[in-house]
C-alpha cells in the first residue's frame, strides 16, 4: 500500500499486469474518509481476483474547481491519500491535478474502471478509452446517508 507518483504508478501497475492481475481504477475526493467509502472501495477490489485496486485522488486544487465549496477538501490531499493507502484493499494511490482522472486512466489503462451508482448515464472521463482497449465500466451502489456532505450537515446542526 502505497502513495505513488504517476510513472511509479504505471510501472506498479505494469509489474501486477505482466503477473497476470486485473487492474482496477477508481476515483474520488475521499474527504473526511468515512464508511461509504470503505464499502465502496472493497467492493471495487471484489470485482476480479486477482487483481489490484488504484484509487485516484483529486489534488487540493482540483477539489475547488469541482464546485464542492470554497471550504473544501476539509483533509489536505497528502493526508487523504495517506488514509487511503493504509486500506487493506487499497494496493495504490495516486494523486492528480486535472479536473477528471482521464490522463490518468489513460497511463495506467485499468482493465476495469468503477465510479459509484450516482454516475450512472452520465459522462465519465475515461470510460471510451477503458472500453476501446477491451476493458469494462462498473458502477458501485452508492449507500445512501453516507457521504462527506451529510457528514458536514451533521456537524453544523450540532453546533448550532
């Protein structure tokens, strides 16, 4: 379990490729880490066996450009992927600057690409690409009542 840069990342995955593991991809925030998505990322382990999980990290910069609010990410990028990368299940982490994980997907070119169920119909960066090099999309039910969101919510109506 580790936080990797993006070429260490692609020859992580290259490595656990040639060994004849599924690679699986997924991204997110993962601000105030919580139990939704500790579910989410074990099941996207579950997907293949064997295989590796990458998790994707959308950098500091990149958060505010997602319209989460100015007071968002709550935990700084370092620190987020550090807690990811203590996950049992979690093999890799990589941080990334852009707005969508695309050049990222595109490097490490998953065999399978996961993004939760709230994605579904909707556009998601990489997916084309995943899917022209013979990969899958899967969606993860997401489990309602766990997110940083709501989480929030409940710490500001206890304090007021």
């Amino acid at each position: 379990m580790a936080v990797l840069t993006l070429d260490a990342a692609v020859a992580f995955v290259e490595e656990h490729r040639s060994a004849t593991k599924k690679i699986i991809f997924t991204n997110g925030v993962f601000d105030l880490l919580h139990v939704g998505h500790t579910r989410y990322l074990k099941r996207a382990r579950d997907l293949a066996k064997p295989s590796v999980l990458i998790v994707g990290v959308n950098a500091d910069s990149s958060v505010r450009t997602l319209g989460k609010g100015d007071d968002r990410p709550i935990t700084p990028e370092d620190e987020r992927a550090e807690l990811l990368s203590s996950l049992t299940f979690v093999d890799a982490v990589v941080i990334f600057p852009e707005g969508t994980p695309e050049t990222l997907i595109r490097r490490l070119r998953p065999d399978i690409l996961v993004k939760g169920s709230d994605w579904e119909g909707r556009e998601n960066p990489g997916q084309a690409f995943v899917e022209a090099c013979g990969g899958s999309m899967k969606f993860i039910p997401v489990e309602t009542g766990h997110s940083t969101t709501s989480l929030l919510d409940r710490i500001k109506r206890s304090r007021s």
